[in-house]
C-alpha cells in the first residue's frame, strides 16, 4: 500500500490542478493532500485565495481520486506533515523542481511536469478583462 502526499493552494480549481492530482494519485493506492491555508497564502503569495480554506478543503475532498484532505499552515511545517501523513511519495508540479529534495530521506520526492498554459493567476486575470 504505496500512500503519497501532495501539497497546494487549489484556488480557483481548473484542469491543471485535476491532472496533477490524478497523476499523483496513480503513482500509489492512496492520495493525501495538504491545502494551503488563506493565511499562508497571504505570506508566501502576498493575497488571499478567492475561494476560502474551508471551501477548498470542500472541492479537494470531493474529487474521486482523493482519499484525505488536511490544512498545510506552515511550509516550516512539511517533514512533519510527510511523517504524520506516513506518506511514501511526495509529489510536486515541476515549478518547485529541486525545492523539496531535502525530504528524500524521509520519502521519495517526485516532480511532475505541470499543464502548460493554465494557472489561476491567468484566470483571474481573464476574468478582471472580462
Ligand atoms: N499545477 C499544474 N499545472 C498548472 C497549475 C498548477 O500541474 N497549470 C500544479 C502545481 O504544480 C501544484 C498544484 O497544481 O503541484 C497546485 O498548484 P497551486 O495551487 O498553484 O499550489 P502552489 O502554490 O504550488 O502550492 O507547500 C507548497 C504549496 O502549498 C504549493
């Protein structure tokens, strides 16, 4: 029973977000994912997601190829989640390539490539156009 660990903010869900999920899932036999929290996406991003923590802990827990959904509060934090999660594979889109290579010893660290041309920075952005 392979168990990976994936961590992110999910705002405005798009494709994207399901593909690496999806890939992620497929890589063992069962999917734990970390969603940031509003807060630490203030710090490290310097604004709120639009959709709340609670509501994306709601969409994420709702796709079929997740099995477990908690609150990342702290990028200090992710040895810790890793363990507590017991986690085997760690997965990452291909944007923080090289930036979690320090928890290969506590799991494997896997980077996906991410879809290009799709992010949710774009979406708002269309969307403010609009
Ligand atoms: N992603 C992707 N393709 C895109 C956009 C995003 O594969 N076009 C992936 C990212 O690589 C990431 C996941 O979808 O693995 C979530 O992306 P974000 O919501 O942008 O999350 P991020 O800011 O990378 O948060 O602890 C680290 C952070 O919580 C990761």
């Amino acid at each position: 029973m392979k168990r990976i660990i994936t961590f992110g903010t999910y705002d405005l869900l798009h494709v994207g977000h399901i593909r690496i999920l999806e890939r992620a899932a497929k890589l063992g036999d069962y999917l734990i994912v970390g969603v940031s929290s509003d807060e630490l996406n203030i710090s490290k991003k310097g604004r709120a997601p639009v959709y709340s923590t609670a509501d994306r802990v709601e969409i994420i827990e709702s796709i079929r190829c997740v099995d477990e959904v908690f609150v990342e509060h702290s990028l200090e934090e992710k040895g810790q989640y890793i363990k507590d999660a017991k986690a085997d594979i760690l997965v990452m889109g291909d944007d923080w390539a090289g930036k979690f290579d320090e928890f290969n010893d506590i799991c494997e660290v896997v980077y996906l490539p991410r879809t290009e041309g799709i992010s949710t920075t774009h979406y708002i952005a269309e969307i403010s156009e609009r």
